[in-house]
C-alpha cells in the first residue's frame, strides 16, 4: 500500500485536518515547556498507552491469521490501469495457494490485491490509516483495522507476513520496498521475498542501485539477489510459495487450511476456510461440494457457512470495522447459486 501516492488530486488545496501521527511527530514547544514543563512531558508520556493499545489490537486481530504476504502499490491506480488486474491475478494465486493478503485496505492498488483474495476465498485484510484527507477504503476486505500511527501499522505488514509483493508506486510505495529491504539487510527478518511486479516500471530504479550503490561500495553486489523482479503472476506466487517452503511447513493446498474468522464481540465467529476438493467419487453431496468451492463450510447444522464469519452473536450486532465479505448461505439449495451449479 502507498499512502503518500492516495494524496487528492493535485489541484486540491491541501487540507488541514491535523491526524495522530502530526500531533505525535511535533517537535516540544519552547514557550509551553518554559511555562509548564510537566505538562509538556506528560503530554508525551501519556500517548504510549495509545501507541501500546494500537500495537494490541493488531495483534489480537492478526496473531492467528496464518500465512499471510503484504501487498503494496499506488492507490492512484485505476481498474483500467493493466497492473490492476494484474495485481488481482496474483491475489488471487496466492490466495489459492494458501496465503491470505494484507493491504492498507483503501484504493488502486490495494482494492486489487482484496478483490484477487475475495475472489480466491481467502482471507482479505485492509489495514488502514488516519490521513490529513479522507481515503476511501475498498469493498473487497473482509478485515479491516484502523491505525493512527504509520510505524504501529507498518510492523503488522511486516510481523505477519511471509513475503512482500510490490506493484508500481510512489513515495508510500518506496518506503515499504526499502524499509524491507533494510530489515532484511540487517537480519531483522530472515526468508523474506520481495517481489516487485513490473520490470519496465522497475528497471530505472534496479539499474540506478547497480550503478551507484553497488558501484560505488554503498551495498554488495548480492544485496540485489534480495529482489525478485517478474511480470508474472504466476512467477511471483512461484518464487513466494518455493522461498516460503524452504524455510517452513509448506501450506498443504486449498482444502487443508482453517484459520479464524474476525473477532465479534470479543469471540471468533467462524472460521477463513479455503474451498474445499470437489467430489469426484459421489461420496459427498455435490452441491455442498460445489458451495465449498466457493468457499463455504458445513457448521454440522446442515447450513453452510461462508468464510468471513459465522452465524452472528444474539442480537445481530457486527463491529463496523469487521466486515465480512460472504454471507451464510442459510439452505443447500442456495449453494446452487453460490456454486454456479
């Protein structure tokens, strides 16, 4: 995700809406802390407990999400831009080989790598941030958690990631690439792929580092075997599922992996579950076959369930943060339409 490029349209007088991470980067002012220098300090002071109450809730909401790779590109971009659905595609490959996705939930190409994971059944995450402006967030997340601080944010990109995939972007796009790189660097995070999609885009930044930095002694010459570059969904999915087995359990496919569904009410409701194997051996009933590969399980009810959640809590009440993209197919005759039987 690239916050920096979802700034408005440049013609738009920029707003003034001051956010938590503003307040928090202010240098102390002089005059206050010469009048009242307890104040000045405490104000500081105090804001941990808001930094500490952000990094707890990212981690109540994604500690059990499973393997998961963080996506990042403008969100400038437009459906009709070809790395959209590009974008999507690879989504949905990763998601189908058994990855849920994380973005900074809003537009471009962030909406792409939800709607490739909504469409793969997978679990898609947005996790957004407080801007000067307001951003849109997309449709296609089924988790969504909002942050005030970019570095509280940008740990969970990181933490609970396998990989990064990295689509055209600017500032906000960059910031992520070469902050990973600098982790990887210096063994802050071991078997990370990043993965950077679209070679032309690529090029004069990769050729820039070759000849100035590697040149220059600035960084090795393998230092550049940390970036895979291709134009290939289906090569960066490769190269993230190989890096991925070769350093742990591979995740077994589509059928095997269970993971829980977003929080309501203080419990897990349900279940992210991949589409499960179609029946080939008329062993099973077809329908329900049929509706779990689009996603849905069997609660042992008799219904099927589909993956962002589970029947809802008495009284019907649904966060608003957490928005689950599948409803509860309530009848097996409705997994016909579900399935596209």
């Amino acid at each position: 995700m690239s916050d920096s490029d979802a700034s408005p349209d440049r013609r738009t007088p920029p707003a003034v809406r001051e956010t938590e991470d503003e307040r928090f980067l202010q240098s102390v002012d002089i005059e206050e802390l010469r009048k009242a220098p307890t104040i000045a300090v405490e104000k500081d002071a105090w804001r941990v407990f808001r930094i500490m109450g952000e990094f707890v809730e990212g981690f109540d909401e994604l500690a059990t999400l499973g393997p998961a790779v963080s996506f990042f590109g403008s969100a400038r971009a437009t459906p009709e831009d070809p790395m959209y659905e590009t974008c999507a595609e690879t989504a949905r490959l990763m998601g189908e080989a058994g990855f849920a996705v994380i973005t900074g939930g809003g537009p471009g190409m962030m909406e792409a790598a939800n709607r490739g994971a909504r469409s793969a059944g997978a679990p898609s995450v947005g996790c957004s941030i407080e801007l000067p402006f307001e951003q849109r967030g997309n449709p296609f997340v089924d988790l969504a958690i909002d942050f005030r601080y970019f570095f509280v944010r940008k740990t969970m990109f990181v933490k609970y990631a396998e990989a990064f995939v990295i689509f055209p972007g600017g500032f906000g796009t960059m910031d992520e690439l070469f902050e990973s790189l600098t982790l990887i660097q210096t063994g802050k995070i071991r078997n990370f792929p990043v993965v950077l999609v679209g070679t032309e885009y690529w090029s004069g930044l990769l050729e820039w580092v070759r000849q100035r930095m590697v040149t220059e002694g600035k960084i090795s010459p393998e230092d550049l075997d940390l970036i895979y570059v291709t134009d290939s969904p289906q090569e960066a999915v490769s190269h993230v599922v190989e890096r991925y087995r070769s350093a742990r359990r591979a995740p077994r496919g589509p059928g095997d992996i269970t993971r829980p569904g977003p929080r309501q009410g203080g419990r897990r409701t349900g279940a992210w579950t991949r589409p499960g194997p179609t029946a080939t051996d008329g062993s099973r009933d077809p329908v329900a076959a049929g509706a779990r590969r689009a996603g849905c399980r069997d609660d042992g009810t008799g219904l099927l369930v589909g993956p962002a959640g589970g029947p809802s809590l008495p009284g019907g009440s649904v966060p608003h943060r957490h928005r689950p993209g599948r409803h509860i197919v309530q009848h097996r005759r409705s997994a016909r339409v579900l399935a596209g039987l």
